[in-house]
C-alpha cells in the first residue's frame, strides 16, 4: 500500500510546474490502472505495510477515489482555459486523494479518524477557493461545524476503545463487544452526519450548490461514502447495543428518505435536486448498514459504489449545462434536446442509473437493500415502495424538464458537447453499468 502513497506524494512537485494540467490526470489513470491489478485476497485483509491494509471494501472505495479525483480535473478545464490558480487546484486535489487513500487504507483507528477529519480541509478549500456564488463562505462552515461538532466525542470513544482495548487495529475490534450506550453514540454520530442522515443533511445541498463542479463530484462521489464506510468497520463493535436501539436510525432514514425525495420534487435548481437525491439514496444505505445483516452489509457497499459513479456523473451534467448558459435553474434549463441532442442521451442513461434502472450497479445494491430491509421488518415495505416510486418521479422529472419543452429565448449564442465531455461521462457510465457483469465479487465475498 506504501507504494501508492509515495506515487502520490511525488506528485505534488509535479503540480508547481507549467503546462502539466493534462499530465497529473494521465498519472492519476496510471496510478489507477496500476491499482486495480493489485493482487487482492477477497477474504480479508491483504497488502499490509505500515498501518495500512487492503480488503474489498477499502479496495472498491479507493479505485473510486482515484478514479474521481481523475474526472474532476477532467472536468474542471474551465479553470485550465481562465488560467484560474490550477497549479493549486491540482495540488489540493492531490492532497485531497493522498487522505482519502490514506482514510480508505488505514487499520488503526486513530490514524483512520484523522485522516476522515483531514479530507475536509481541501474540500473546503475546493468549495472556499473555487466555488460560485458569496455564499459559499457559509457553505463551508455549515460543513466544517456539522462535521466538526459530532468529531470530537468519536476522538474520545476511540481513547475510550484504546483504553479498554489496548490496542485500536480494526481487525481485532471483533473480538471484542462494547455494551456502551454514550461510547455507541459518540462513534457512530460523526458517521450519520457524514452520510448525511437525516436532521443533519442540511450542510450537503448547501455546500453543492456553492461548490464547483470539482467540489461536488468528490462530495457526492466520495466524502458520503466515509460515512458508510466508517460504519461498516466500526459496527462491529456494538453489535449487541445495535440490536437494541439500531431502529431508531432506520426510521428516521426511512422517514427522512421519503420526506426528501417528495423535497426534490419542488427544487428548481438543477444541482440542489441532484444533492437531495443523494441524501434519499444515503437514507437507503444507512437503513441497510444498521440493520446489520448480511444483504444490508453487501447492498451498502454495492450502493456505495453505484451512486459514486452516478452522482458525480449527474454533477457533471449539469455542470456542462450550466458552462453553457451560465444558469442552474431548471427555468433556464430547457429543451435542451434541441441544442444538444447527443447529450440528451447522456441525460437520459444517467437519470435512468439513477433511478436504479437495470443494468446499473444501483438496482442491485437497492435489491439488496430492499432485502435487508424487508427482512428487518415488512413495515419498512411501505416507504421502500413509495422511495422507489419516487426517486423514478424525481429523476424523470429533471430529465424531461431540462430536455423537453419550449427553449429559453435568451439564449443567443451556444456550443453542442465537446469531445472531452462525452468521454468523461463515458467514463461514469461505463463502470457503473459494466461492473454488473462482475457483481460476484462484491456479493459472495464473505
């Protein structure tokens, strides 16, 4: 695993020099391609150096890390052509990957909690630095008080654990079982927050709508999914307590997760509605992690995935919307089918993945998660079904709203995509509906 992170790091020199903008995206597909042929051990932990270790969880989220961190500068060339401070912009990207490599990769706690608390900073930087609007000042503390105030107690529970334990390796955490209701809560609020569950989504579409496209692939694509996985590692340890009172979050998840995607359904701005679809799509991953089972543990994982893909994809959608006509609102944002046609396509094929339409990885993590839930309680059917229903109602109604209809007059001048935009939603895409045909790896690796 050290291998990797020294590629990394002697990457930062090579973001301080001229004309390299094209040249650190090529390193990062090397970096990724390198990756994905490590020789993995499904059935625990393997490659173990210095703290650090790889199983299949860690490996899918940091393949998606890098991958990510490779499309957004991808998309980002905005900032290439208005020569607009991309030699930082390159460096806090690459910063930005070290600590989620580091964050997806490490087995001692502590060093786990630190380096979850660093990739904030970047991110903020990302959203401060390069964001849209004046409220994005505001954004970035929304994010930094929300994650930063449920921080601290889980510092304490993990001395708590260090104290108890002796030791804080992830691995050997399942030999043990704390019957602690305020060590319980103070390790998993920071992860809900993070997710964001709801009551305490109300940072995410805010720090969306102020981001850059950049800012929003990695937090749709990434920062979600340290939550999710901070859960299923740290779960482990209260399994007990979680049979008592996990059903407390699986209501508000389920509750939450209906409340919101009826919420999408009166959102004009594009990029506010693809942020609140995240927090539904989360609402199903928490529901499915906290019923501690074995379809809930695989479909979280699998959903964690998909929605990585899809999500960053859709952010970049409407990022190529908004290069365009310098507007994000649905009000703007239509008949676009008559100006760009191929790209309408694109639309359509993400919005379908989103709506968890076959063949995309999203359907088989929501059968998995439908199943999980179910066999929890068959109460949980009802708002399963309605969640369903309408998370289609929502994704359809952004695409036909912003393709279909009669065009904004105030649109004088205009450019159809571009060869670079469609190869990065290629590059969404593709994983996202291909990996089905190799959903094993991610179903019977237990």
């Amino acid at each position: 695993m050290m291998k990797f992170l020294m590629m990394m790091i002697f990457m930062i020199p090579l973001c301080f020099m001229k004309n390299v903008f094209w040249l650190v995206q090529m390193m990062l597909m090397l970096i990724m391609f390198i990756f994905m042929n490590l020789s993995l051990n499904i059935n625990n932990f393997c490659n173990l150096s210095y703290m650090m270790g790889c199983d299949l969880i860690s490996f899918g989220l940091i393949l998606l890390s890098i991958w990510i961190c490779m499309l957004m500068i991808m998309a980002s060339e905005s900032l290439y052509k208005s020569n607009f401070y991309i030699n930082f912009f390159l460096l806090n990207i690459i910063i930005l990957l070290i600590m989620l490599y580091m964050t997806f990769s490490m087995l001692n706690l502590f060093m786990f909690y630190l380096f979850f608390e660093g990739s904030l900073i970047p991110t903020l930087m990302l959203i401060i630095g390069w964001g849209y609007q004046p409220e994005r000042i505001q954004a970035g503390m929304y994010l930094l008080f929300y994650t930063l105030f449920v921080s601290l107690p889980m510092l304490m529970g993990i001395f708590f654990i260090f104290d108890y334990m002796n030791y804080l390796t992830i691995y050997f955490m399942k030999f043990f079982n704390m019957n602690l209701y305020l060590l319980y809560l103070s390790m998993i609020l920071a992860f809900l927050v993070k997710m964001p569950m709801y009551f305490v989504h109300l940072w995410l579409p805010k720090a969306h709508v102020e981001a850059p496209v950049s800012g929003s692939m990695i937090l749709a694509g990434i920062m979600l999914k340290l939550g999710g996985y901070g859960l299923l590692r740290v779960l482990i340890l209260f399994q007990n307590i979680g049979m008592k009172i996990n059903f407390i979050w699986i209501i508000i998840s389920l509750l939450g997760g209906l409340y919101i995607s009826l919420n999408c359904f009166c959102q004009v701005d594009m990029k506010s509605l693809i942020a609140y679809s995240s927090v539904a799509h989360m609402s199903l991953v928490i529901g499915g992690i906290m019923t501690m089972n074995y379809w809930g543990y695989l479909g979280s994982y699998i959903m964690m995935i998909g929605h990585g893909l899809c999500s960053s994809g859709m952010f970049c959608l409407a990022n190529i919307n908004y290069e365009r006509l310098h507007s994000r609102s649905l009000f703007m944002n239509k008949g676009m089918m008559n100006f760009m046609p191929s790209m309408s396509l694109w639309w359509f094929l993400l919005m379908s993945s989103n709506m968890a339409a076959p063949p995309s990885m999203n359907l088989m993590g929501e059968i998995s998660l439908i199943n999980s839930l179910v066999s929890w309680s068959w109460l949980s059917m009802i708002m399963l079904i309605m969640m369903s229903f309408f998370s289609a109602g929502y994704s359809l109604y952004l695409y036909s709203y912003t393709q279909h209809g009669k065009y904004n007059l105030s649109i004088y001048s205009f450019y159809t995509g571009v060869s670079r935009e469609y190869l990065m939603l290629i590059l969404h895409w593709l994983p996202l509906n291909m990996l089905i045909l190799k959903i094993e790896y991610f179903m019977i690796w237990f």
